[in-house]
C-alpha cells in the first residue's frame, strides 16, 4: 500500500484510503514555526511550520 503524506485539513483521509492509499497527516508542533529560517513575510503561519518540521527532520 502506498503512504501518502498531506497537510491539509481540507483532505479527507476517506478520500485517500478509498484509493487505495494509507493517509498519513502532517501536523507540524507549533515550536517548529520559530525555527524555520523560512521567510517571514508572504508566507502563512501554517505554511512556515511545516516548511520548519522539514527543515528540523533533516
């Protein structure tokens, strides 16, 4: 079965499954917004903190 890693809210995981495919949802820890080193400006908070649960997975 194939593993597939979303972050948005907007997906239900029923969808995925349905498919064929195990769900896997990215929820970042909020500290990981801090961290980042993301750009600040024009990027949304959630954004940021999954770009900065990446980075701190690496």
């Amino acid at each position: 079965m194939m593993r597939i890693a979303y972050n948005s809210p907007f997906v239900p995981p029923e969808v995925l499954a349905a498919h064929g495919a195990e769900p896997v949802r990215l929820v970042p820890p909020p500290a990981a917004a801090d961290a980042s080193g993301a750009p600040v400006m024009g990027m949304c908070p959630f954004a940021r903190a999954v770009a900065g649960a990446v980075i701190a997975s690496d």
